[in-house]
C-alpha cells in the first residue's frame, strides 16, 4: 500500500535548501529549518541586505553580520506566509503607525521592518524590549506564532524584563 505519511515525509525532509556562502553557514544552521526551506538563495551584496518577495530570496552584506542574514530571512518567512503578515500588521500597525513598541527606529518605518527587526531581535537575545505584559505584545506574537522556545536562546538570569 501507498504509504502517504512516509511520502510526506520524505518530501519535507529533502526540500532543498540554498547554497550558502561559506562565512553565513554558521548563523544560517541557527535559524529554523521551515525558515530556510523557504529561501531560494542566499548572496553576497555591498549593501546591508535585501528580501525580495517575488523570488523569495535575500542578499546579506559582504562584511559578515549573522544578525542580517536573520533579518532577510525572516522577510521572506513573512512574505510566503500571508496570514503571518496580514496577523502582524492587523495587531500592530493602525494607520499606518505602529502600536506598542517597534524594536528599533527602522521597525517603526513600516509592519515589514518592524517584524524583521523584532523577529531579528528576539532570535537574537531571547527576549524582547517591551513592557511586561505589553499589549499588544510583539514577544507574544512571536513566540506564539514564529518560533518555539527551544529555537530560542535561553537568558543566564532569567526572564528578560526591565
Ligand atoms: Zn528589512
């Protein structure tokens, strides 16, 4: 008999992945495999970084910064994932204007820049710059929607709250 689950599952787990320049790999394996799937190709470009939606790929500066690659990565998640970006702009962006608290200046340009930074930031340092119980919260969203807590680095002295 046709095993379908034993198809699936080889499906998935030999979906390619790009071809990485050699000094992105390290910060590339830390990223989730179903993020990394979804890229097509990752270049070098004198330039800080660049997603592009149509073909699902990102460009990464020359001088290594893991913190980029994260970024354009998660542009792209957002991109092939529609109800990831209408649910991220409905619950923080009204007008055009951020809600609550965009992680840098550059997130609060616009809903795209405001989840690659807080996605960026919270794959980074486990935790994210916002209020206890910051409504709406970008840390909730995150953790409930984009990553698992063991995609997540751990904090020494516990929860990251000012
Ligand atoms: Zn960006």
């Amino acid at each position: 008999m046709f095993d379908l689950f034993g198809a699936l599952f080889f499906v998935v787990a030999l979906a390619p992945e790009p071809k990485i320049p050699v000094e992105y790999q390290e910060a590339w394996a830390t990223i989730p495999l179903r993020y990394r799937q979804l890229v097509t190709r990752v270049d070098l470009a004198d330039h800080p970084g660049r997603a592009y939606r149509a073909e699902l790929r990102v460009e990464v500066p020359r001088k290594v910064r893991a913190s980029a690659l994260v970024h354009e990565v998660m542009h792209v998640a957002m991109y092939a994932t529609p109800e990831l970006e209408r649910g991220w702009e409905r619950t923080f962006w009204r007008d055009s204007r951020p809600l609550g608290w965009p992680q840098s200046k550059y997130g609060a340009t616009n809903y795209r820049e405001d989840f690659a930074e807080a996605a960026e930031e919270l794959h980074e340092n486990g935790c994210l710059n916002e209020p206890l119980n910051a409504v709406p919260s970008r840390e909730a969203f995150l953790r409930e929607r984009v990553f698992r807590a063991e995609e997540l680095p751990t904090l020494p002295f516990g929860p990251c709250r000012r």
